[in-house]
C-alpha cells in the first residue's frame, strides 16, 4: 500500500502513435486549486502519487489510471509506474501496447509512461 502522500494532481497524457513503449505529451491540473488549474510539472517530487487520464489516438473515451506513482522527474519529462488500471482499460492499453511494438523496433513491456509537458 502507498505511504507517500496521495496528490490531488491529475496528468492528461496524449499517447503518440509509433513509439517504443508508451509515450505521450501531457499537462498537469491542480484538483485543490479552486479552478483546477494547470499546473507546473515541477510540484510533483520523485515518489508523489498520481491520477492519470490516458489518451488514445482517434480514441474519444481515455483510459482512468487510477494510482500511479512518479519515479523520475527531467527537465520537461517525467516517468510514471502504472499501478492500478481496471481490467477493461488494461485490455484497451494492452492492445494500443501490441500495436505499438508491431509498428516499431523498440520494445518496453513495463507498465510505464514517459510523459513530456
């Protein structure tokens, strides 16, 4: 179980098409701020706990990453562990995943995001 302090941070990810692994462009909001504003990616630390809200190419519906946790924070990237997806949105990302490792010659099988702001 999490013992770093759960954030009220939420990042909306775009994933990119044709990446090793899973990649994407992504903003940061502030759920405590009275407006929920956007956010500077330098508020998270090494080890805080996110929500995350994963975009699909052509896709209208994203997939709810519920807990995921930061493990490194450079320059304007950030890697985050995936560690509680539901099984439907898992299958959704799975299937983006196989698609993704057909089409490049990388292959990443961790549950894993690079995400640059």
């Amino acid at each position: 179980m999490p013992t770093a302090p759960l954030s009220r941070m939420i990042i909306n990810c775009i994933l990119n098409r044709g990446r090793a692994g899973l990649e994407g462009e992504g903003c940061l909001y502030d759920m405590a701020a009275p407006d929920r504003e956007l956010s500077a990616p330098d508020k998270l630390r090494t080890g805080d706990y996110v929500k995350i809200r994963l975009w699909l190419p052509d896709e209208d519906a994203h997939i709810a990453v519920d807990l995921a946790e930061v493990e490194w924070i450079e320059s304007h990237w950030l890697k985050v562990d995936l560690l509680s997806v539901s099984p439907e949105n898992q299958a959704r990302l799975n299937q983006f995943k196989s698609l993704q490792r057909s089409s490049s010659r990388g292959h990443r099988t961790s549950q894993q995001v690079l995400i640059r702001f």
